[in-house]
C-alpha cells in the first residue's frame, strides 16, 4: 500500500473532524436550548410524554433492516474499486427498498394506532386518549418520510464526509430551536404543535441537503432503472447482521425512558433526559472523532492497509484516557452546570449522575471497538453479545429497582451490565484481529 494513500486517509480524517467541530459544537447548544425552551413551553409531565414518544417511535430505524449501513459498506468498497456506477447501484437500490418499507409501515402503523390505549402506554391522563394519537400519528409521519430521505446521511458516510452527515445534525435543530422559540413566543402549550415543527425540522433538512447533493453528483443520483436484485441481495445479505444489531441498540438505548415512565411516572423522565442530555456531550464529541473511522477502516480493509488500521486503533486508545478524565471531572460539576442551565425546575440525583458517568465510559469503550468491527464485516461476536445484552437488559433493570428498591438509577445500572458483555469481547476480538493481520 502507499505512503500517498496512507497519508491521504489520515488527512481526510483529520479534515472531516476538522469540519464537524464546529457544526457538532453549534449543534449541542442548540440541543441544549431546544430542551429548556421544551420544559418550559410543555411543562415538566408533557415534556416526559413528548421524550418518552420520540424514544419510542425512534423505533422505526429498525425498519431499514440494516440497508443503510450495508449501502455505507457497499459504498466504500465500490469506490475502493474506482466503481461510481456500482455505487449508484447500490444507492438506487436503498432508496426503492427503504421508499417502499417507510409507505408499508406508515399505513400499519396509523391504522394499528387507532387501537393502542396511548393513555396507558404513557401512563397519563393529562391529555385524551384521541389527543394523544394525533400526537403520536403526526410524529411518526414525519419520521417514516425522514426514515427514507436520512438515506443521504450514509452516502455522505459511504464518501467518507461525515462532517455534512453532522451539518445536517446541525441544520436539523437549527431548524427546530427556531420553530420551538416562536411556538413559546406566542402560541399556548400544545403538544401537537411542537410534534408538527420538530417533524418540519427533520425532513427540511434531509431534504434540503438531498437537493444540494444529487444536483452536484448527477452520477450518483438514485434511479429507479438502477435498481437491480444483485445489489438488493448484496445490501440486504450484510444488513440483516446488521439489523440484528440495530435492533440490540434500539432496546438497549431507549427502553430507559420507557420503563421510568412506567416504574416511576413521566414526571421522572425530564430529570433523567437532563443528565443523559449532559453526559451525551461526552458521547457525542466521542462520536464525533470516531464516525469518519468507520468508512475509513472498510477502505483500509479493502485496500489492505493494516498499518494505518494498527496505528489508527493505538492513537484512539491513548485518547480514550482523556474522555475518562473529562467524565469524571463532569461528574463533579454535573449539578452546577444544570443549576446553570435548567434552574431549579428540575432536581436530580447524586446516583442518577454517577451512574450514567459510568454509563458513558463503557459505552465509548465499545464505540472504539465496533467502529472497526462494523468496518470489517467481521459481526459475528457483536451480534452474540447484542443479543445477550437486549435478552437481560429490561428485566434485568426492572430487578435491580424493585429488589434494591432504588431510583431512576437502578435503570442505569442495568444497561451497564447489559453493555459489558461487548466491552470485553469486543475489544479481545479487535485486538486478536490486529494480531493476526499483523502476523500475515
């Protein structure tokens, strides 16, 4: 393998994170305003049902049954080949298969809607049961139509320029801080309202940016004569063990809320989505420096470059010791800063912070590791421990609070768990991987 292509990886990588610092940055303070301006236009007990909602219909990503990250994959290896028609391929096929699924699913999903007590499954009677519905059905239209146009977000990642997939991160809650500002400004307290502008947000974005793309790349535009059963089989073979995956990660990251509303009330869930919401700038600047490894690994892979695959993976490790300094010394500031931030309208719990500190570290702990796996194909353990982990995760937090007789933090714990069984198999796969090649 050559320098020059050694030594191009690396610059994009750094160009890429380069580009996201500031997008990634303006995109948490609006985050962070979006959540107070929240609270405050709902109400505490209306903000917990809106939460708990978004958590439960951020569902619907399972339903790309793993094509977006196969078409990331499929991406970087047909432009690994120097193929940009087999990449318009491959996006022309996930965009009939997902356009498809999302118009399936969205008729189900609306007729099944009018039988689901949503009363109880947000455990309140502070809105109608009808009310509720309506809430609950606009907002997942909105998301099944961005479920089919976030499909640009993994070109974007297949191209190795993550940066523009956070630009859109950015766009979209410019988008929505705007519209929540002018709801609080002058409209009363309506739930539908905000579900209607937060749905805006995201497809005006994705749209947007779907626009400026294709009108710029004409050779990559999805087509419909593209589409072609190889390329569907291709994509859907390696997103099924995805899928998989995806699936583990949805109960695992978002059964939380869910089951504080139902254990303890809505009412808990704001004070547990502050503490998440700081912790996740941790998280998320985490991300950040790892989400261009991904595409970058799998052209490594391809190309055979494991020398920059060894150094890449020892550069991040020696990283990682910085992000556990930065938690914990977050953990000490935790209740200032939302002091700061929130006021005194929400009080949280010394637990519920350490908690999810400690939360924080395995979860960029696996991060570091499953980057490089998910590059390489090599799925098979991760998707072992991904079952362990969302099999136990729910009764497992439901013991843990009921026989301890403990907070919204006993929930914490017993996602830590659940995440263990990858932090150590993961990591023992990865550097068994490295060996190997390195013996080769």
């Amino acid at each position: 393998m050559s320098y020059r292509m050694f030594e191009n990886r690396t610059k994009n990588y750094f160009k890429q994170v380069r580009g996201s610092l500031i997008f990634k940055l303006l995109s948490i303070i609006s985050s962070f305003l979006i959540i107070s301006l929240m609270i405050k236009y709902l109400g505490k007990e209306q903000y917990g049902i809106w939460s708990t909602l978004l958590s439960i219909v951020s569902w619907v990503v399972l339903f790309d049954v793993g094509i977006g990250n196969g078409l990331r994959n499929k991406i970087s290896e047909s432009l690994a080949k120097d193929d940009k028609k087999e990449a318009q391929n491959y996006i022309s096929a996930a965009y009939v298969i997902i356009g498809l699924i999302s118009m399936f699913l969205l008729g189900i999903f609306l007729v099944i809607s009018n039988f689901i007590s949503w009363q109880n499954v947000f455990n309140t009677s502070i809105l109608s049961n009808s009310e509720l519905k309506d809430i609950v059905n606009i907002t997942a239209v909105f998301l099944f139509v961005n479920f089919w146009l976030s499909l640009i977000n993994q070109v974007f990642n297949g191209l190795q320029k993550t940066s523009i997939v956070v630009f859109n991160q950015f766009l979209s809650n410019a988008f929505a801080l705007i519209s929540v500002y002018i709801l609080y400004s002058y409209f009363e307290s309506s739930l539908f309202n905000l579900a209607f502008v937060y749905g805006m947000s995201l497809v005006m974005s994705s749209l947007l940016l779907s626009l400026w793309f294709y009108g710029k790349n004409r050779d990559l535009v999805p087509r419909i004569k593209n589409y072609g059963k190889k390329y569907v089989k291709s994509i859907t073979s390696l997103g099924f063990q995805f899928f998989i995956i995806q699936i583990a990660v949805i109960v695992i990251f978002t059964t939380d809320k869910i089951l504080i509303t139902q254990l303890f009330g809505p009412e808990y869930v704001a004070s547990y989505d502050v503490v998440f919401k700081l912790f996740s700038v941790i998280t998320i600047v985490h991300s950040l420096l790892m989400a261009p490894l991904w595409s970058a690994y799998s052209d490594a892979y391809h190309r055979e470059d494991f020398a920059w695959i060894r150094k890449t993976i020892k550069n991040q490790l020696k990283l990682y010791a910085l992000f556990v300094l930065g938690t914990i010394v977050l953990i000490f500031l935790a209740k200032k800063i939302i002091y700061l931030w929130i006021g005194n309208s929400v009080q949280v719990d010394n637990m519920l912070i350490i908690a999810m500190g400690a939360f924080v570290l395995v979860s960029t702990w696996n991060n570091l590791f499953a980057y490089f796996i998910n590059a390489t194909n090599n799925l098979k353990i991760q998707i072992i421990t991904s079952i362990i982990a969302m099999i136990i995760n729910i009764p497992l937090s439901i013991f843990i609070v009921k026989k301890y007789n403990i907070g919204t933090y006993g929930i914490v714990i017993g996602t830590i768990i659940s995440l263990l069984f990858f932090a150590v198999f993961g990591s023992v796969q990865s550097f068994k991987l490295i060996k190997v090649q390195h013996a080769e």
